[in-house]
C-alpha cells in the first residue's frame, strides 16, 4: 500500500477508536446491534454515496464521494480538501453540493445520492431558512434540476463507510484526487465486501 493509503487508513481507524471510547459506557452487543449495509440502486441508476469530515488542527474540511453501479462495482471516487471551518451541517452540505456539480459534469442522469446526514437529507426535501446551510442546500436542489432522476437518501454510517475513509483521506492531499475504474488501495476491500453482499442478495 502507498504511503498515501496507510496514513488514510491510519487515520480512519484512530477517528472509530476515539469514537469507541465515547460510546463504551453504553456499548451493545454487536449480536442485539442492527447494522445496515450498501444497497445497489435499480438498474440504469448510480448511487453516489457522500460524506465530510471536518479537520479542527487544519482549519479545513475533507470531502468524499464514490459512485458504483447497480450490482455494487466501483466507478469513480474522489477526494477534496477544502480551506475554511464549517459546522458538520455545511460540512455536509458542501460535500452534497461538490458531489452534485461532479456527477453532473460526467454526464450522469439517473442518480440517488446518499447521506448519513439526516439533517440533510430532509432539508432537500423542501425546508427553507436563511442560513448558510440553507443557502447552500438551495444551490443542490438547483443542481438537481440537471438530472432526470434524482434523490437524496439518508442512509445509515455503516452503509457509508467508504466514503468516510474517502473524506479522512483528504487530509493527506493538498489537491483533488480522483480514481476512475479501480478504487484505491484503502478503500479496496471494503468495496469488495459490499459488492459481495449485493452478488449474494441478487
């Protein structure tokens, strides 16, 4: 794996063990747990899964988006690091917004953009406010008017996984980083899991 790859990785599993040891006071047996995995979008759909992560040390936040087909195989993913503190709401946002003018400009036409952000996910249903949140949900629902199909979905974090990893792994650019075809190291298996468990439901 690159050096790019193990810092990512590194990352990622430091961020899951401090959030475990938050949650330890009322950990649940992973028996009684109820854990969602990726689903795969109808046929002739992309599902674009979306995530941020906020950098406090750097003043800057990392975004993530992965596209995959209707039988869970990688198409495209992408990383961003951007300048400027946000709350986690426009976090999120900005990572919809920046997912949206992308899957845009590659010619996408049937999308389901999915989110752990319920906040989001149903502010694009149509809340209004005047908020810098707000505002920048407004720009995506006009993005959205280039699709012929579109949602937006919240989805639980286990079925986000990837593009969590994707949105730790901005921290390790200082430019945009895009794969097409074949999905990087770090976020190799976990791909190949999802896409195991879609062959298995089909």
């Amino acid at each position: 794996m690159s050096v790019f790859g193990v810092k990512a990785v590194a990352l990622n599993l430091l961020k899951d063990w401090r959030e475990a040891q938050k949650e330890s006071s009322t950990y649940k047996s992973v028996l009684n747990a109820s854990i969602r995995h990726w689903s795969p979008p109808p046929s002739g759909w992309i599902i674009v899964n979306i995530d941020a992560t906020i950098f406090s040390d750097r003043s800057c936040i990392g975004l993530g988006s992965v596209i995959r087909n209707n039988v869970g195989q990688f198409m495209r993913a992408r990383c961003k690091e951007m300048d400027g503190l946000t709350a986690p709401r426009e976090a999120e946002a900005l990572s919809l917004k920046e997912a949206l003018s992308w899957t845009k400009e590659l010619g996408f036409r049937n999308c389901i953009f999915e989110t752990d952000a319920k906040l989001l996910a149903d502010a694009c249903k149509g809340a209004k406010g005047m908020s810098y949140f707000h505002t920048i949900v407004e720009n995506c629902v006009e993005y959205c008017k280039y699709f012929d199909n579109v949602l937006v979905k919240y989805v639980s974090r286990s079925a986000n996984e990837v593009t969590h990893m994707l949105g730790r792994a901005a921290h390790s650019t200082s430019d945009v980083q895009e794969w097409v075809n074949s999905a990087p190291e770090f976020v190799h298996d976990a791909i190949v899991f999802y896409s195991i468990k879609v062959m298995q439901v089909h």
